[in-house]
DNA sequence: GTCTATAAATCGATAGAC
DNA sequence: GTCTATCGATTTATAGAC
C-alpha cells in the first residue's frame, strides 16, 4: 500500500465530505444542517471543510452536481433495458415512484435554489445546470424515440422541460404531502407517446 | 368618524403587518427577512408583530393564504370572459406571463413550504392547503369545459394536479433562470383541449 | 491540510414597562 | 396592545497553532 500523496489525500477528504454531507442535505435539508454537523459526522472539524470549500454553498453545489449525474445515471439505466414503449413506461413509472418518491432529492434542489437565488456567484451557475440538465433529458428523449421508431409531437427540449418541471412541482408537494402521488408524470410522458404513434403513422 | 374599537384596531395592524410581509417576503424571500425588517416597513415594532403572530412561520402562513386567494382571483377572471376557446387559452398565456413569470409568488410559496416541511405544526398545514388550491382549480376547469362544452380526457382533479406542479415547477426555475419560457403550461393545457375535443365528438 | 478557539453578526422569541 | 431592551442560541467564517 504506497501512502498517498498531498493530492489525493485532499481528494479524498473532499469525497468523504460530499458523501456525507450529501446525506445530511438529503434528509434534513440544506439550511437546517450546520457545518459543523457535515465536518463532525464525516470524521473532520469544520475547518477541513473550509480548507476543501470557500463557502456553504460551494459544498451545496458540489453534493447537487453528484446527486444530480446519479439520479441521470439511474433513469437511464431504469429505462435502457425495457422491450417495447409500454414496458419503458412501466419501467420510468417505477423509477419515478422510487425517484420522485423519493422527496429528498427534489426538495434539495429547490431548497437550495430557492435560498441561494439572490446570491450572484451562486443564480448563474444554477441557470447552467439547469440548461445541463434539461439537454441531458432531452438527449435521453431523442434516443429512446429513436430506438422505438417515433416521432414526438413536440422537440425533445420542450418535452424534457414538461416533464422536468413537472417533476419538481410534484416532488415539492409531495414533500411534505406524501399522499400525493407520482402519477401525473406517468400520464403525460403516455400522452405524449400517445400522440407521437398517431404522428409516426 | 368612530374610534376604532379594540378589535378593529387589532384587525387593522394584522392587515398592515399581512401587506408589508407580502411585499417584503415576495421580493426578498421568507428566510432572508427578519421579523424587525417588517415590523419597522410596516411602522410598528417587533413586539406588535408577536401580538399579533405567534411565531414567524404564523405569519408566513397568513401570507401566502393572502397572496394565494389574489392569484386565483386573477386567474378566474382572467379566463373568464374571453370567448371560445382559443381565446381563453390566450388570455390563460397572458395570466401565466405575468404571474408564473412574476416569480416571487412560487418562489415564496416553495421556500416557504421546503424550510418549514420539518415543523409538525406547518406540514399538515401545507397539506391542507395543496388539497385546497388543487381543488380550486379543479372546480375552474370544470367550470371551463362546461361553458365549452368539452370532456376532458382525465378527471379534472388529474388535470389540476398536473397543470399546477408543472406551473410550479417552472416558477422554480424561472426564479434563477428568467430565459425560461412559461409556453409548456400553455402547450401542456392546449394538448389537454385538443384531446378534449376529439373525446367529445 | 487539519484542528482548536473564537470572532462577529443575526435573529427569533420573551419580559416587563407603559 | 404596543414598545424597549435583552436573552439565548446558532451559525458562518476566520486566525493561529501544529
């Protein structure tokens, strides 16, 4: 076992501090958890973590950008395998029960969104995750039409912010309402297959 | 002119103190302004704010009941002339321009819900009021396609629940990324009307 | 690079005078 | 019912030791 070098022991303190101060964000929420809890339940002091980020909310950003790229890893896993459209439904509507279900995630980004949005270093730089985002599902659209012969009524960005900002709205509400359920999302994303058979004819 | 009686009084400083805390909580957020910042806008002090409020979210709560009652007013009169329905869908484009694009009302009504959902005195209270708002424009859109004589493809509670998630979704991006524009609601509830009209035929 | 100690500032809420 | 004064608790961020 060789010992690590400057670099990736800093690397490494950095991931531990994103890993759990994902958690914290994902169960208690961003502004509820203190620094010092992050540091403390990561096995560091707090100045570790201000030795690894300017800011809170440079940490904020960091753990969205990785909670972000796993729940894009995890649908288009979710939706990859299936057989023909109905079975990529059955597939996304159970991702989405997981997923959206899962209120955490949802809650996180609009949370933080919501109280960092006056902050000027920070309202750019969720603009452009936003853009990253919507493109990503967009291409996800555009290659699972193309894969089941389909035409959809609309461009796959326009289709990709529908079911993005529906998806926030319902994981918002569902967040302190639970009965809610997911299924508005499975409806739409069939109505628009719905249509798009009717095009491709 | 009659002195006011004690109650009138009363009821007098809560409207004021109600009215600045809309402004000041719609502009700036609910988090980032203290209690003394709306007492001293509204020409009182931090005590008469706690006669009248037993705790910030208190207030927070009068607020949005406030502001909530305003917007759907707005929007059942803003759709409640025009002609048939493609006129209606023009008027409900214009509202959306203004008011998902006034972007401090879901803004607030997210912030809002997101910091207190751990308070067990606030989540059934936000509960309560999702189911409320829901059914408001469940009844509007009955009331829309009754005047129209259409039959929607889904109950209207369904078609509700989606239309005001992807409106609150959108109004959740458009607070830090402006550029976004509201025409999926728009497009969201044409492609309702266009299946409508299929159905009744 | 990390830790300890502390600064600095804020804010929600309360107590008591009027 | 409202005002003044203050408590009490918290948190972000920094300074300096190791």
């Amino acid at each position: 076992m060789a010992r690590l070098s400057r670099k990736e022991s800093h690397a490494l303190t950095r991931e531990r501090l994103i890993s759990t101060a994902s958690a914290l964000f994902l169960a208690d929420g961003y502004n509820v958890t203190s620094l010092e809890r992050v540091a403390t339940e990561a096995g560091f002091s707090k100045g570790a973590v201000y030795s690894n980020f300017a800011t809170k909310h440079e940490l904020g950003l960091a753990v969205l950008d990785r909670v972000r790229l796993e729940r894009a890893v995890s649908l288009a896993e979710a939706v990859a395998d299936a057989g023909d459209a109905e079975a990529r439904i059955e597939a996304f509507a159970a991702w989405a029960e997981d997923n959206i279900g899962d209120v955490g995630w949802t809650t996180l980004e609009v949370e933080f969104a919501t109280s960092t949005r006056h902050l000027p270093e920070v309202r750019p730089r969720l603009a452009d995750r936003r853009r990253e985002i919507t493109q990503i599902v967009a291409s996800l659209i555009d290659q699972q039409s193309e894969e089941l012969g389909l035409a959809l009524p609309m461009p796959s960005e326009d289709a990709a912010v529908q079911l993005l900002s529906l998806g926030i709205g319902l994981g918002v509400q569902r967040a302190f309402d639970p009965e809610l359920p997911v299924r508005s999302l499975v409806d739409l994303l069939r109505s628009m297959l719905d249509r798009a058979r009717a095009v491709s004819r």
